[in-house]
DNA sequence: TCGAGCATGTAATTCGTTACATGATTGA
DNA sequence: TCAATCATGTAACGAATTACATGCTCGA
C-alpha cells in the first residue's frame, strides 16, 4: 500500500463520479461547460487519468450497453476511492495552501457537503478564515514594506493579489453565516465590507 | 525562426530579468521570499528554463568573478528577449485569460509599467475590465440557472469565484483610478462597492 | 574545523498539452 | 448521404517536481 500519491485532476475527477458515476466523455463536458475550477481541461489528460485512478483500484469502469446505444464506460467510487476522497477533504488548511492559490481549497470545499456534511463544512470554512486572518497581515506588511521601491503597476498587481484574500476573508463570513442561519431567505449576498483586520 | 512558445515561468524569468540583471539563485529566492505569482517555485525548475531562454537567445549569462567572491552567472535579457517580453505584455486580453485565473494577466501586468510605461497599463486596465465585464453576466446567470441543484457547499464555492471576479472588477477601477489620479494622496484603498453592474 | 548558507546543477518520474485516429449514431 | 456529435483512445513532446550531488566560502 505505497503512499499513492492523487494529482489534483485525480481528485476532481473522483469528486465528480462520487456525485454522479459519470463517463469520460460527460466529465470532459463538466470541464468544458462548467468551467469548474479552471484548471484541469479536456481530451487526452482525463482518459489517462481515469486509467491510472482505476489501475490504484480508486474507481471502477462498467462497460454501458444501454439500449442499442453508442458503448460508453461508466465510472463510479470504489469503496477505497471514497476512502481516499474523504482523506483528501479532511487534510487541514494549511497556510500553505491559501498561499498556493486556494484553488485546491474550493474545489475540496465544493465537493465537502455532498460527501461530508454541513458540520465539515462549517469547520473547513473556520479553519480557512483563520489561515487567510494570519496570511493577510504578512501581505500587508509586505506591501507597506516594499511598496515605494515598486512601479505602479506592480505595486497594484500586489495589492489586487491582497484584495483577492480579502474578498475570501469576506466569502468565509458569509458562508459560515448562510450554514448556520437557518432561514435562506436573506439570500442577498451583499458585501460585507470587513475585513482588512489586523489579527 | 520557430514560432517559439516560451511558458510562463519563462516570461516570468525574463520580467524578472529585465528589472534586474540576476542569477539563477536570486531568482529562486525571489519565488520563495515574495511569494510572488505564487506559480512557478524553485531548484531544478528554473535552471533549466535558465538554459532553455539561453538556448533560445532571449537572455545571456555571464560569469562573474567579482572580487573573489563565489562564481555567479549573471543573466541579462538580450535585445530579441526584450523583443519577446514586449510581445507577450502587448498581447490581447482575452476572455479565456480571464477564466484561466488571471495569474497570468496579472504576472504581465506587474512588469508592464516599467517595460511599456504607464499609457500601456491604462489600456490593459481598460481592456480587462471589458473582459471582466463581460464574464460575469455568465457567471451570475449560471449561477442562477444552476444554484438550486447545488449543494450548499458547491455554491458557495461557485459564489466565492464570482466574488474574486467581482474583487478584480473593482480593482480595475481603483487601478485606473490611481494612474490617471495625479496625486497620490489619497491612498486609502477603500472598496469601491460597485461591481455587480451588468455590461 | 565545521556547519550554514551560497550557488549551480542533474536524473527519474510523472503529468498535461497538442494533435491525431477511429468508429458509431443521429438528424437534415 | 453527409456532417455533426457522441465516445474513446494514442503518441510525441515539453515541462515541473522531487531528490540527489557538488563545491565554495564565511563566521563561530
């Protein structure tokens, strides 16, 4: 039982099947539609990927003969599949993470209800908060530190960069109140307007 | 003269470059310390990107000997790297560069200023807003069209997106703001709150 | 003298991209 | 019948990650 280390594109595949056992075509059209989580794309990357996740014995493909229709294969989770998902959902929020683009992070959180509930959610979205309260000061800094030895431009690259975090720091809030406030009717998603805090 | 598709850690090298003539280990560090672009990263990833631009003429290494001191190759860029930096700074702004996460418009336009000058940043701010614009009536819609066979989680997720779009909206106002503002004294970086504006 | 940091590299592996190839089926 | 779309693949290539290897030099 080696380490069996899972590409990202590995993970965004077995989220996918979890929710719907699903072709590789269909997964090429959620790539391609949806433009979910923008990375990973199209054509000859998931087919090989779908064979190396079924050759660790991750998922499972079943040969569709659907009434005289075209052949297709379809995926689903294996137990072990499920398994690893939900060893990958539960990793804690490292401040890495938030600094490798957090892309990684929305994608685990969009797959987290559907295979671990609210009460995850709701601890995934504290945790990232509190990686995001403790990495914005450092840009802050960074920012006021190296500010005049910057061209415009860079220096607004920079402070888009920090508004981004921001902007998370703000989303974090308002999902953790759309989890726990019971009523969904205040659906308004207005901006919060906070978080530049200090610590 | 081959079409010569340079990736982006290799502009990112060659900006880099451009500000500074450096070696290979003052890049690296650049990467670790700034965080910068968060992409790309260090050791046997940018040595041989190092050679591979050498190889392709767009920079120049020269050993140092400085004073003994340790031996260092310094790289500048070279008149077609320059040629090739300007090209890419110039380029288009796409929608799909939008929705591929902007890391790359940003990484262009941090170097764009001091490469191009200022009229060049305006346009680009200009023509990112458009994009931006445009993109997001698809995310909303979408949003609306698919948010009621979302989980909870998954909408959110879909929402914080659209809210980092809307973040960089409104800083394509602010940044046009502070190039075309002549004093900047009225530094505040507060939010401007608008954003959500269809077309 | 000895370890930390400077400075540059190499090799194996793994993965994604691009482009091509194939065949079935449906609608015009 | 012909084009579009469904559906699955393969092969060449480029590039990043990881881990290792080397040697210099400065300060304690």
């Amino acid at each position: 039982m080696k380490p069996t280390t899972i590409p990202l594109l590995g993970y965004a595949l077995m989220g996918l099947i979890h929710q719907k056992p699903s072709s590789g075509y269909d997964l090429r059209k959620v790539f391609a539609e949806t433009a979910m989580g923008n990375y990973s794309s199209s054509a000859g990357a998931i087919y090989p990927a779908l064979e190396r996740l079924e050759a660790a014995g991750l998922i499972r493909g079943t040969v569709e003969e659907m009434g005289g229709l075209r052949r297709r294969k379809l995926y689903h989770l294996s137990p072990r599949g499920l398994t690893e998902l939900k060893k990958w959902l539960l990793l804690p929020v490292e401040s890495d993470d938030v600094l490798r683009g957090s892309g990684e992070l929305m994608l685990r959180f969009s797959f987290m209800e559907r295979v671990l509930g609210a009460s995850a959610c709701i601890a995934f979205l504290e945790s990232f908060r509190k990686a995001l309260s403790g990495y914005l000061p450092e840009l802050e800094s960074f920012l006021a530190g190296h500010a005049k030895d910057m061209t415009l431009s860079s220096r607004l690259a920079l402070e888009s960069g920090i508004r981004g975090y921001q902007s998370l720091h703000d989303w974090t809030a308002y999902a953790l109140l759309e989890y726990r406030g019971a009523s969904p009717k205040a659906h308004s998603r207005t901006k919060t307007t906070t978080a530049g805090g200090r610590k």
